[in-house]
C-alpha cells in the first residue's frame, strides 16, 4: 500500500517524494539511548518508527510494526482545534521563510 485515505477523506502517501512532507520519524527516547557519541543518520532512521500525519484534520497514523501491518490512529480530540493550530504553524513558516532558518524560532 503505497497510500491510503485518511478517516476525513484526504489522501495520504507513503511513498513517492524523498523526503516525505506528510512522514515523521520518531524514536522511543530507550532506543535513541543506544547511540552516542558521532552517528551515522542512516542508523537512527533504521531505528525510528514511520508516522504521518494528515494534513487536513491533523490525525496521526503510526506505523508501529512496520509497513507490513495496518497503522495505529491517533486523532486529535478537537479536530477544529488541531486544524487552527495547524493553520497558525503554516503560517509563521510562511512568514519566516525568509530567514536563514525558519523552524528554529517558531
Ligand atoms: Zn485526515
């Protein structure tokens, strides 16, 4: 499955473009313990879990055992909410897209 509709209809890839705009990487803080030191990111990738998350309502769907079984939901309990935050985010990257770095001051 290289995409799936999300329950408000969106359509969600999970594969195609390099790097993914709607996949997050997240590790438990255990297995991140297991480096130190110098890394290679490869590593850290391997180690990490696949999670995307919709950009229309702002659900998350996390690939706990792999690619091979169905992800795990987790939605937002203010789906509004989650949609305003997520609005206001877009925005300040927007305003910011012109400084050397627009994630570090948001
Ligand atoms: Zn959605």
């Amino acid at each position: 499955m290289s995409k799936f509709h999300c329950v408000c209809g969106n359509l969600i890839r999970i594969s195609g473009l390099i790097p993914n705009p709607d996949e997050w990487k997240i590790i438990s803080d255990i297995d991140f313990d297991h480096f130190e030191g110098l890394v290679d990111a490869e590593n850290v990738y391997a180690s990490s879990t696949s999670m995307f998350r919709c950009r229309n309502c702002g659900c998350l769907w996390v690939y706990w055992d792999g690619f091979d079984n169905p992800p795990q939901l987790y939605t937002p309990s203010c789906p509004s909410l989650a949609r305003a935050a997520q609005r206001s985010y877009l925005d300040k990257i927007e305003r910011r897209a012109g400084s050397a770095d627009p994630l570090l001051t948001l």
